[in-house]
C-alpha cells in the first residue's frame, strides 16, 4: 500500500516531465546513431573512392612479343585494384626475354619475363623457298620447320616431316635470294639442333608460323 501511495503522490506534471526527459534521452541516442551511421558511410565511400583512384605504373607491350624474344614495352598509369599484384610493375626495365606469348597492347603478367637463354645457340641461315614460307615472316616471329624430302619419279607426293618446333626467326633477307629464288632466314637454334636443321636443307624446308597463344619457350627437337 505505501509503494502505491507513493506513485500516486507523484504529481501529474512532474510525471509529465519525466515522460519528457526519457523521450529526449532515446531521441539523443536516435541522433547519436544516426550520425555515427553517416560518419561511418561517408568514411568507407572516401576508403572505395580512393583505392579506385590508386594508380600504379605497369609495363604494355608495344607490340607481339613471341616466346624468347626481348620484351618491347611501355609504362602505362592503370588502376588495377586487387589485380595489380597480377602485372609487371614498371619500377624498373624487364630482365631476360618472354617466356610466355604476350599480345601487342596486353599488360605484361609478372611472370611471363624472365627466361634465359640455353647456354650455346647458334644463328643458322637456312634457304627458303618464298612459297614455304609465312607471307609476312620477319624477325620475332617463331616458327615449326618441316622438311619434305625430294621429289622422285614415281608420282607418289613425299611426305612432310617435322624436324623442330617453336623456332625463333632472327632474320629475313628479301633484297638477296639464291639461285633458285630461295629466301635466307636466319634461325637461332640451340647448339645440339644444328645438325638436324642443316641436315634438313637436303630436302625442301617449309616454315609454318606458330601463334602467339601455342608458343612454348625455346626450339625442342622432333625426333
């Protein structure tokens, strides 16, 4: 009975104010919330607007870059976000040459740099006829050599056969030809390949230009 006497002594206004005062102190946490919310996006949008404006110096290729030839690059400011770690940061000049094929203005992959060369090649001239050769064939570019043995008089097509695999041509002399209208191309060739390739100008070569995407590192002999 007295803790009832007492609630109704409270009078209606104090009562009232009390009401108030619990009202203003949940509308002050309401506010508190609300701008700690506010302050919380607008940190996190300047965190995602800034790391989208980070921009870091890779290095593009400047033109096709075949397997074993030396990168021809350029710096190019990107912002690449989480797949930066992806490319070659253009901190300094790539050492060695490709390793993997990689498409004139495609971004250089951080291991695609980087292989070196057999320790003992050689630059061997082998003749060509125009016609067995890639239209376009220049130095860079990495080709099969076939060997088709010499015609015979019994009507029957001689066979074509592989004889080295992923080839790099170092050079193509169009001003001078051979007797029979066959164009030099230089070939860089590891040292034990060199008897099979001269062994292979007995017979009728035919260079077939490999692309970019089935280029592996370095000539392998077929046996």
């Amino acid at each position: 009975m007295t803790i009832l006497a007492s609630r109704r002594s409270v009078p209606a206004d104090e009562q009232a104010n009390m009401i108030r005062r619990r009202r203003r102190r949940l509308r002050d946490v309401r506010v508190w919330l609300g701008l700690m919310l506010i302050l919380g996006s607008m940190f996190l949008g300047a965190l995602v607007l800034s790391s989208s404006q980070h921009t870091s110096n890779v290095w593009r290729a400047t033109r096709d870059l075949a397997v074993g030839s030396m990168p021809e690059v350029e710096s190019v400011p990107l912002a690449l976000g989480e797949s930066e770690s992806v490319y070659l940061p253009a901190t300094q000049f790539p050492q060695g040459r490709m390793k993997y094929p990689v498409a004139r203005g495609a971004l250089i992959p951080i291991n695609a740099v980087g292989a070196l060369l057999p320790g003992a090649t050689r630059f061997v001239t082998i003749p060509v006829d125009p016609m067995r050769a890639p239209v376009a064939i220049s130095a860079g570019d990495v080709v099969d050599i076939w060997v088709s043995a010499p015609k015979t008089n019994d009507g029957i097509p001689p066979i074509p056969t592989l004889v080295l695999t992923n080839i790099r041509v170092v050079e193509v002399d169009r001003e001078f030809t051979g007797v029979g209208g066959e164009l030099p191309i230089v070939l860089d060739v590891v040292q034990s390949q060199t008897a099979q390739l001269i062994g292979a100008t007995r017979g009728e070569l035919s260079l077939v230009l490999v692309p970019l995407d089935s280029q592996s590192f370095y000539g392998e002999v077929v046996q």
